[in-house]
C-alpha cells in the first residue's frame, strides 16, 4: 500500500483553489496592513491635494480660399494656387502653443502663474479647443481667451505682411519671367538662322529613302556572301571526299624497274659466289661487288617505297573542283568588298540622320519653353493687378474668430476624492495579494496538508487540530462526537490503509525537530487505536529526553533502558494505564549510550517479544535530524510516521529527515500535519467545532466527558487521569 501511495505522489500536484484561499487566509495579517496603509495615505493624498479647475474655449479657424502663392519655387506653376489658410490645422494647433504666444501671454497675466494649456483640433473640423486647468479659477476662465485674441491679432498682422510679400512676389515674377521670354525669342532665331528649319523636313526624307535602299543592298550583299560561303563550304566536303588522285592497276611484281634491279641483284650475287672461291674475304674484288650490291638494294628500296605515287594519276573531278573553288574564292572576295562599300555608305547616311532628333528636340524644347514663360507671365501679370487692387483697397483675408468664450469655472475637475479613495483601497489589496503571495513564495515552513504532500512527495495520513480548550480531552467511547477524536480515528484509519498488505505491528512516531508533538501524538493514536479494540502498548524510545512518563503521571524507571540492559524483565516494565487496552513502557534510567542500546541485538528480540504482547507497538522516538536514535529505531520497525507541526517546522528540515529515514531503509507510511489552526476548511475541524449547527450538541458532549473523567480518576486508586489533549504539546516544548 505504502508503495502505491508513493509512486501515485510521484506525479505532479496541482494547486486548487482552496489551497489559494489557505494562503490567503495565512497572509490576512500582511494583506488587511498592506491594505489600510495604501487607503489611508491614498486618503491623506486626496485631502491635502489643491482643487484644479477648467474651463475652455473653441477657435474657428478661416475657410479655405485660393489665393496666389507668395512663395518663390523653382517651379512656380505647380504651386502658383495654394489655400488662403496657409497652414493645416494641426500646424495651427502648434503655433498656438509656440513660446512666444506663452511669452506675451504670461506677460498679460503679470505675477499670476500661467495655468496648463492644451490645445486639440475637433477632427473633422476647422475648430480648435483651447483648455486651461489650473488652481486659480480666475486665471483659468480667462487664459483661453487671452490666448485665443493674441492668435486673432498674430494672424491678421501676419496677414497684411503676406500680402506685400505677395504683392512684392509678383513685381519680380513679372519682370523676371518679361526678361526670360525676351532671352527665348532671341535663341530661336539664331537656330533659324543656323539650321534652315523650312528645309529640315524635305532634307530628312531625302535622307530616310536613302537610309532604306542602302539597307536592302545591304541585306542583299550580305546574302550574296552567305551564299558564296556556303558553296565554298560543299566544295571542300566535295574535293575531300572525291580525293586528288587514283592507283593504277598494275601490281608491284610486274614493275619492269623493279624486275630489272632484281635480274641486276641475282648476276652480282652469283659473280660474288664465284669470287668468294677465289679470293678471301675482305679483298677488293669482293668489296666492289658488295659494294654494288648495297647500292642496287638501297635503289630497290626507294623503287618499292615510291611505287604507289609512281603507279597514281590525277583525278579529273578532283580538279574539276579545284578549278571551281578558285573561281568562287575570287567571287567571294567581290562580294566582301562591295558589302563593305555598301555598309559604310548606309553609316553616313545614319550618322547625319542622327542629327536631326537633337536639331527637332533643341526646336520643340525653345518652343515649349516659350509657351511655359507666356503662361507664367499672363498669371502673375494677373496676380499683380489683383494684389494691387486689394492694396489699394487695404482688403484683408479673413482670419480665425472666437466660437465660444470660455467662463471663469466653479466647480472643481481634480482631484475626484471618492474615485481616488476607491482607486487607493484596489491598489491596496492588490498590493496586498502581491505581497502576501511573494511572502508564500518565500516561506519555508509547511502550512497545509496538500503543501505537505506535494513538497515532501509521500502521503499526508491526518491532521491533528489546535484544540485550546483545556475541557475538551480524548474519550473511550467510540461513539463521542469530539473534532479531535476524530482526526486520530482518520489518522488510524490512513495507517491501516497505508499498511494493506503488510500489517503494521510496530509504528516508530518521529518528527524532523522536537516540539511537534510526537509524545502527545503517540498517546492520541494509542487511543483511537485501543477503541478498534486492539491491544496497544506505548514504548518512550526518547532516552535523552523521554516524556512519556509525565504525560501519564507514573514514575520513568523502570524502563526500557532496564531491560535492555538487563536488569528487568519485559514483563516487570510494561505498565497498564487508565485508558483500557493501552499499556506503557517508560524509558527507564537514563543511559550514556541512546543509539547503541536502540542498535543492539536485544533491541530487536525486545521489539519482537513486545510485539507478542500486543497488537501494536508504538514507539516516541526522539527528532531524527538531531540525534540518529530515531534513524537506528525506524529502521526495525514496521513502519514510520513523521510529525510536522503546522506553520513551524522548516520543509529542509523534514526533506533532511525523510533523506535519512530513506538512507536507513525505513519504510515511511507517510505524515501527520500537527496544531492544524484556522477557520474555514473542508477537513473535519479547524477550529472548536465541525460546524456551526452542532455547537450545542459539542457543549453538552464536553460536559459529560468531564464528569466522566472525574469518576474514572476516583476510581482509579486515587492517580488521575493524564489529559491526552493537544494542550500537552507544552511539555514537549519543555523537554526540547
């Protein structure tokens, strides 16, 4: 079972929502004060902030118009007409908030502080608002008036300027443009003069008929030469196949030169087989004759190497040919001259037509030019009279007027006390959840069971709560409604589920630090297990600091310690308690030696005889990051359980125990999480009671377990009974 349920844990573990709201719950504290200081200082802001208030004023500005351009252009016909407003409506919306309106605008306020202005365009429009927003309510309703007349005084000055400007504009034109078609007249009649313009046209088409017969002869000769070349070309693949010459059919036996040299050869070889009998070798008359032999052979020789051009006659379609090529070589070379003589003739003839664009082009450029100057002169000659006349008559183009007038403003627009406070109270708790989770972030401590069972990756068996009623106590019977009998009835039931297949008769109850409430822990258990009617016997393993004994008011020795080292007997140490089927072994005297006695070889015959006597052994160890007492024990034991106190204990602390427990081979049923506090949860309590509708019934069980208490501590030779509440955590706090 303890298998299954590790390697379910294994696997990821997703958050839910509840565990959220612990953590919220957990953080309150830092949430509620992040909360009231952010609303109380947001409040102090809104207080102390002076009021700001508003007012606004609209602007309209001129309608379009067309008027002259005043501005000199390198190309005044793409610009001669312009809109009257010269400027666009964002460009107006800068030039009213340019420094030097700010500048004469501050000037009319005197020693009053110049509010903030703003100035935006109404899209779609030529309307221009104009807002102020300041402390002052009298400087605030009149600045956008101030504002908007010295823009209207601005503007109209700038007008009259523009139309001198305009009018200056036009008098230069005029005499400019008047000078420039006095200078195009006279270009046009030196290239009258130069080229003949009323013969260009009749001298061109002369020119371009010429242009077209030279270019057919042209073509022509160029065939010609094509057609030479390619008859050259069949002539040679003729006069190479056909060959130069032809054999004969005479063979080389019957060459009457070579017959004769051979008749020679055979007189002058027999005549020197006569002579070799008469002479010796060596002697002159057989060298001469050798020597004539050598001589007829070599004659032999070169009569037999030309005897194939000796035997061939010239073949007369070969030179058929031959004479043919001659006379198309001449025929080519014909060609190729007259192409050439034609080729450059069709070149002047080019040449001077390509004059004649320039000369049409510089003639159609004098004339466009001309007819572009007249325009312009006759416009700005219009211009002028125009200009003049408005001069004259000190007419003004229309400017921008005031639409609305702003007021002097009552009510302030800033600070919106109620939004701001409303704003401050959001921020507040925002900050507040940012904190509180960044402190979670930061927490080492386990604070619930799913953070137990996803850090610690084995199962959470219980939850104990923080019971701080000092009345409310454990009961034997089974069937009393009590949150904290419960949760160790739970944790019993986990360990029997934990333990499927492997029976647990030794349970070693440990925690990574001391004052968890192990000792209160094991007597707790003891008795929910002792109600499933099982025999229970309680062994105080903690030799260094045992506390089983002043938990149920009896004397430490004799004790475990006795019997391990003999001087006792198991059965002389094995105490009953009040509570039925539950029994006690105490530590006994304390010895120097803890984790040697609990290593020993009696230890494990002990926990062996132990377990005869009883369904299941319980044992308090000591912390296993403190002393390896605990580690020794919970590696003979059957199982293991790890107390965490909720919100104390450090999860390194419990990772380093649990590596330990692992490292000793001990098999870890899983963790109970300890002094569980808090309203508000889905277990079985977090506070007093399961809910709110059996508060009474809780009342009325409290009371009878007093009065039963009372008559079991009479009853019981005059020893009271040990209170098994979480409350006795405090003397484990004490030993530690």
């Amino acid at each position: 079972m303890q298998e299954s349920l590790g390697s379910a844990s294994d696997g990821p573990v997703n958050i839910s929502l509840r565990e959220y709201l612990d953590i919220l719950r957990r953080r309150r504290a830092i949430i509620l004060q992040t909360f009231f200081v952010v609303l109380v200082v947001g409040i102090l802001i809104s207080i102390y902030t002076l009021d700001v208030y508003r007012s606004s004023g609209r602007l309209l500005l001129a309608p379009n118009s067309y008027a002259i351009n005043t501005i000199n252009t390198s190309d005044p016909l793409a610009d001669i007409f312009q809109s009257n407003q010269q400027y666009s409506v964002l460009t107006q919306v800068e030039m009213l908030q340019s420094a030097e309106l700010r500048k004469k605008l501050q000037e009319n306020l005197k020693n009053k502080a110049l509010p903030q202005i703003t100035v935006t365009p109404v899209e779609g429009t030529q309307i221009i608002n104009i807002t102020a927003e300041g402390e002052d309510s009298l400087v605030v309703g009149d600045t956008p008036n101030q504002l908007m007349d010295l823009y209207i005084a601005d503007q109209k000055d700038n007008g009259e300027a523009r139309l001198k400007a305009a009018l200056k504009n036009a008098d230069t034109n005029v005499n400019k443009f008047t000078k420039k078609m006095d200078d195009i007249d006279k270009e046009i009649r030196k290239f009258k003069q130069k080229y003949q313009i009323s013969e260009l046209e009749k001298n061109r088409d002369e020119l371009l008929e010429q242009s077209r017969n030279a270019s057919q002869a042209l073509f022509n000769a160029e065939s010609t030469v094509r057609t030479i070349a390619g008859r050259l070309e069949a002539t040679k693949r003729a006069m190479a196949q056909v060959g130069a010459t032809t054999n004969t059919v005479v063979s080389i036996e019957s060459d009457p030169e070579l017959r004769a040299l051979d008749t020679q050869l055979a007189s002058l070889e027999a005549e020197r087989l006569r002579s070799a009998k008469d002479f010796p070798e060596g002697s002159l008359p057989l060298s001469r004759i050798d020597a004539q032999l050598n001589r007829l052979r070599e004659q032999q020789t070169k009569l037999v190497k030309n005897w194939t051009a000796r035997n061939q006659i010239q073949n007369p379609v070969y030179l058929k040919l031959a004479g043919d090529m001659v006379s198309m070589n001449i025929e080519a070379t014909a060609a190729s001259l007259s192409r050439a003589d034609i080729a450059r003739q069709y070149q002047q003839i080019q040449g001077k037509l390509a004059q004649y664009p320039a000369w049409e082009n510089k003639w159609a450029e004098l004339q466009s030019d001309k007819t572009r100057t007249q325009n312009l002169l006759n416009a700005f000659l219009t211009s002028q009279t125009n200009l003049g006349l408005r001069n004259s008559a000190k007419e003004q183009k229309p400017g921008p007027i005031s639409l609305s007038r702003s007021t002097t403003p009552t009510v302030a627009v800033r600070p919106d006390r109620v939004r701001n406070i409303l704003f401050s109270g959001i921020l507040g708790v925002f900050l507040g959840l940012c904190l509180a989770l960044l402190q979670e972030l930061f927490d080492d401590r386990i604070n619930s069971p799913e953070e137990a069972e996803r850090t610690l990756r084995i199962p959470n068996l219980g939850v104990i709560p923080l019971i701080e009623e000092s009345g409310l106590r454990l009961i034997k019977d089974a069937s009393a409604f009590s949150p904290l009998m419960e949760s160790y009835r739970t944790l019993r039931t986990n360990i029997n589920f934990a333990a499927v297949g492997r029976p647990v008769r030794s349970l070693v109850v440990t925690s990574a630090i001391p004052a968890e409430g192990k000792s209160t822990t094991v007597a707790n258990l003891a008795m929910a297990m002792a109600m499933d009617q099982k025999r229970v016997i309680i062994v105080d393993a903690d030799l260094r600091r045992p506390s089983m004994h002043k938990l149920f008011k009896v004397d430490s020795s004799p004790g475990l310690t006795n019997v391990l080292v003999g001087t006792h007997q198991l059965e002389q140490v094995i105490r009953p308690t009040p509570s039925e089927n539950i029994f006690l072994v105490t530590a006994g005297s304390p010895p120097p030696n803890p984790a040697e006695l609990l290593g020993s070889a009696r230890m494990g015959q002990l926990m062996a005889e132990l377990e005869s006597h009883a369904d299941i052994i319980l044992f308090d160890s000591p912390p296993v990051t403190f002393v390896t007492d605990g580690v020794v024990l919970a590696s003979r034991a059957n199982g293991v359980l790890v107390v965490i106190a909720f919100g104390e204990t450090r999860k390194t602390s419990t990772r380093k125990a649990l590596d330990m427990l692992s490292r000793a081979n001990a098999n870890v049923l899983g963790t109970v999480l300890n002094r569980l506090d808090g309203p508000g949860s889905n277990y079985y309590y977090y506070g007093k009671y399961y809910a709110p509708q059996v508060a009474d019934k809780i009342a009325t069980v409290n009371n009878r377990v007093a009065g039963r208490d009372s008559d079991t501590e009479s009853a019981v030779s005059g020893a009271e009974r040990p209170s098994l509440t979480q409350g006795s955590v405090d003397e484990d706090k004490k030993d530690a």
